[in-house]
C-alpha cells in the first residue's frame, strides 16, 4: 500500500465540503423532527445523536487548511482579509438583506432597529436572537483571528507544532469550561461558536502537513480513538460538539481512504460530491434561509417528503444564486 501524504485532504476538500454541506441539511431535518417530536426515533435519532451538526465543524477544519495554503502564498494580511471577507459578505448580504427585510419588518415587526441589529450581527450575544446566520459572523472571527493562529503554529518542527495547537486548543476548553461554571446562561448563548474554534484550530495545523506534504503513519490510530470517543457520547459533556466533530471527522478520513486506495478517486464517486462542495457556501445560505421561512408559515418541514422538495429548491436556487454572486463580484472589479 503506497503510503499518504496529508494533503490528500487538499485533493479531495471540495469532496470533503460535499460530504459536510450534505451533512448539515441532512440534520436540519432531523433537528425539525426532534423539536416537534415526530419521526424522531431509529435511523434519525442515531443520526442527532452521532452525527449531530458536525458537519459545520469539517467545514470549519477545511476553512483552517485553505487557509493556511492561501496565506502560504500571499502573506500580504491587507490581501487576505479583502479576499476572504469579499468572499463571504458579499453572498451573505445580497441574501441577508431581503431575508431580514421579510423577519423583521414584515413578518416579527421588529422594526429597522430590529433589522439593522441582526444584518450586522449586534444581537449574535443576547439571549432571544434572531440571527441564523451566525456562521457567518463565526466564520468571520475566524478569518480575522487567523493570522495570529498562523504565526504561532507554522514555525518549528512538528511535534512543536502539534504541542502548540495542542495548548491552543487546551486554552479554548479552558475558556469554555469557566464561562460555562461562572455564567451557564451566556455560555449556552454561545456554544453553538465556542466550541468550534477547535476544529479552525485543527485546521491549521492540518493546512501545515498538507501544504508540507508531511506522510500519514497514524491516520488509522485517528480513526479507531474516533470510534471509541462515540461511547463517551452517552454522556452530557461540557465538551460533547468536539467529541462528535472527532468522532465524525474520523468517519470522513476513513471514507477518503477508501476512495483514494479502492476507487482510486474514480470521477464517478468524487464528481458528484465535488458538485454539493463547489456550491457549499451559497446551499448553506440558502438552505437557512428557506427553512426558517417555510418553518415561520407552519409547513411541515418535519415530513421527509415535504423536506425533500426543500432540499432540491435550495439546490437550484443556490446555483442561481452563484451565477449572480459571480456577476456582482465581476462588476466590483
């Protein structure tokens, strides 16, 4: 068996986006299911309870490895944060706008004060917000916070760096576990971001490897401490979103692996995975978008069937919604 390099998750990140994007609409679904409390059992409970929301925290490690390869390159910080912030606050507002312009001025009345608050994320702390889009605000912190992450990992042999991103992590589980004793209800406001600075942190440290072409030794190690972490899932764990992002990126290598040494990254498999990847930004925007409007009105969206034609709705407008991002940034330049 010839031995990997770390950046086959570079040849296959597209196919990896595939994988997470077609994750988080997935638990969308089961999410509806288990807060009506309908169809909420078998094959869907297992996947709230193994699978969870994951997905977000793969997108969050392959946003570490893309872009460390970006700023490898160009390590100009005016460059880069014009390119990245372009790239996500330009989709998010010509979609944000007309989405908020519906919530709060037409449908909760919250008035411009309401709809000025959440386009620019000024409610994202309270505790009744109204901010779907939070992963853009988080995706945001992270670029900006990139930089210095960057610094402190990218120089020294590489267990210094594993230790680094080690205390790195270390220090965001500490945080999380103090605020979480010294004011719970800030703590569970936030946690849906909090705990996912470890997988960006990952990330990172996975850009280095892969940029470097470092050889994997150990990835079945990786795998089986993913499995058996699952266990621990019984538990109500201060730290359960980064236990369920180890177990399910172990899952992801493992299906890589098969791709790469069984199917030999045949086109077939990875094409159309690659498809739901290239358009991950503009299906996950989307996709938020449709779900809390269709769930405002009452529609069932708890009905497989009905969730289905969402899903392909999303689908064709996201691809519609590309086109006219492309258009727009053309125009800016």
């Amino acid at each position: 068996m010839k031995k990997l390099s770390f950046n086959i998750f570079s040849k296959y990140r597209e196919v990896i986006m595939g994988i997470a994007i077609i994750s988080v609409v997935l638990f969308h679904y089961v999410d509806d299911c288990g807060i009506i409390g309908i169809n909420y059992s078998g094959i869907v409970k297992f996947y709230g309870k193994y699978i969870g929301s994951s997905g977000v925290d793969i997108f969050l490690l392959l946003s570490g490895l893309g872009l460390y390869y970006s700023f490898s390159k160009n390590s100009n910080i005016k460059d880069f944060y014009i390119k990245r912030i372009k790239r996500v606050l330009v989709p998010y507002f010509i979609l944000a706008i007309p989405v908020y312009i519906w919530y709060d001025l037409i449908y909760a009345s919250d008035g411009i004060i309401g709809f000025l608050k959440n386009l620019f994320f000024v409610t994202i702390f309270s505790k009744d917000n109204n901010i779907f889009f939070w992963y853009i605000f988080f995706i945001i912190l992270c670029y900006l916070l990139f930089p210095l992450i960057y610094k402190i990992i990218h120089k020294g042999k590489d267990w210094q760096k594993i230790f680094k991103t080690g205390v790195l992590v270390l220090l965001v589980m500490t945080a999380m576990y103090f605020t979480c004793k010294y004011n719970r209800s800030f703590y569970y406001g936030v946690d849906i971001m909090f705990q996912r600075f470890v997988p960006f942190i990952l990330g990172v440290l996975l850009g280095d490897f892969s940029y470097n072409n470092k050889k994997i030794g150990w990835y079945i190690l990786v795998f089986v401490i993913g499995l058996f972490s699952c266990i621990l899932l019984n538990y109500n764990l201060l730290f359960s979103r980064i236990i369920l992002f180890a177990f399910n990126i172990s899952i992801i290598i493992f299906i890589i692996l098969i791709i790469e040494l069984l199917f030999k990254g045949k086109e077939t498999i990875t094409k159309p995975l690659a498809f739901f990847g290239k358009y991950s930004l503009e299906i996950y925007l989307v996709h938020v978008a449709i779900r809390k409007i269709i769930k405002s009105y009452g529609y069932p969206s708890y009905k497989f069937g009905y969730y289905f034609l969402f899903i392909i709705v999303s689908i064709v407008v996201s691809i519609l919604f590309n086109m006219l991002i492309k258009k727009v940034l053309r125009i800016k330049k």
